[in-house]
C-alpha cells in the first residue's frame, strides 16, 4: 500500500537543500509503489528487497531487511513502508532497528511508515479485515498490522540513545477492490472467512484509513537504541 499526502516532516527534509544527492534506501521495496511516489516528487531513492527483479520487484540490492548488506554510516535516510508488520514475528523485539540505525550517516533519519488499524467508516474496517486474512493466509511471510502503540510500547523496552517522532496522517490514497476481489476469488462459491471478506468489501468498498509515521532523529556518531 502507498501512502498519500506524505509527512510535511519528511518532504520537507528530503527536499531540503543540504541533501543535493541524498542516500535514499527503502527495505522492502517490492513492487515499487512507494517509490514512485517519491519519484513523482523528483526525490531520487534506491531499493532492497529479498527478492531481485526477476520476479517483479524494483530492488536495486537484493538482501534481508533485518540485516541489509549496506555499509555503517552511508546513508541519509533509510525507509520502511508497511514492512515492520512483517518482521516483527522474526524479532518482536525490534532489535533490527539497532542494525537499521547503524546505516546511517550523523544526522541521517530513519522513517517508518505503517497503516493504523480502524474500525470505521465501514471501508476501513475491511481493509483491516483484508490485511487479517492475508495475514492468516501466509504466517510465514507476513504479520498482522501493527498499531502505533504497540510499536512504542516495544521501543520503549529497548532503551534509546535516538529520539523519535511520531504522525498521524489520514491516508488518501485509493484502493482497486474490484482487482483485490479478483484476486480473493476462487472456484465456487467463496466460503469462510474469505467469502465473508468478499461479500463485505463487495458492500463497503475498501479504504485505507490512517497511517502512522516514525522518525529516529538526532542519531550522532555511535549512537544506538
């Protein structure tokens, strides 16, 4: 999923003009939605992801997120859209994030970007449905969302040397359900949980909702979590 508007906190900060040629990685790139978003505002960036072009994704590098093959202290920003939901069960005690501020150089940020689960208007509550039944469809490969309490609530136990930020963003961005329903279908009748997602996004439509952000700001020479 994109994200639309993007955080004036990090537009502003992307495009600021200390950062001529910013270092730019999103983990997790995949297919490349978020970023052409960035693209579409002349912000360049690069990609990793644990899969190569060959099936589909715009990674540039290919590795695992939760250790990225990335030099310490190379990076202005490093991104990761809707991908902590799917670490978390590997390390639910966030400690990738120890590793992830590593990359950075002094004074480079670390934004993450994850939809808030809602239950209202209707559309949202089955875009959270839909991302429950992915979830319980493939456990291995992914988690369930991640709502931005539990995310402090689990950064909090670490310990932090690094500052944090947070936002609330009303996410824009529109959603195809008649192609999310195609791909939900199967022969027969829909039955189950799945059927009951169908006949509901049928109804309700689907809606992104919020988003949340975090920035790790003020990381100086050795500083970690």
């Amino acid at each position: 999923m994109s994200f639309s508007p993007l955080p004036k906190t990090f537009t502003d900060i992307c495009l600021h003009p200390d950062f001529i040629f910013p270092r730019i990685l999103e983990l997790g790139c995949g297919d490349g939605r978020f970023r052409s978003i960035l693209a579409e505002r002349d912000i360049p960036s690069w990609g990793l992801d644990r899969f190569g072009p060959e099936v589909g994704t715009v990674a540039d590098v290919v590795g695992d997120a939760l250790s990225p093959p990335v030099a310490q202290g190379s990076l202005d920003f490093l991104l990761a859209a809707n991908l902590l939901r799917h670490l978390v069960p590997a390390d639910p005690a966030l400690g990738f994030l120890v590793v992830w501020l590593e990359l950075l150089k002094t004074g480079g940020s670390l934004f993450i970007f994850e939809d808030e689960p809602g239950d209202v208007p209707a559309g949202v509550a089955r875009y959270g449905d839909l991302q429950d039944v992915l979830f319980r469809l493939m456990p291995q490969s992914r988690g369930p969302l991640l709502p931005v309490a539990d995310f402090k609530a689990r950064v909090s136990k670490l310990g932090t040397a690094v500052d944090w930020e947070f936002g609330l963003v009303r996410n824009r961005q529109t959603i195809d359900a008649e192609a999310v329903l195609d791909l939900l279908r199967q022969p027969g009748e829909p039955t189950g949980q799945v059927g009951r997602l169908m006949r509901g996004i049928e109804r309700d439509g689907l809606d992104p909702g919020y988003y949340w952000w975090a920035r790790a700001c003020g990381v100086s020479e050795g500083a970690r979590i």
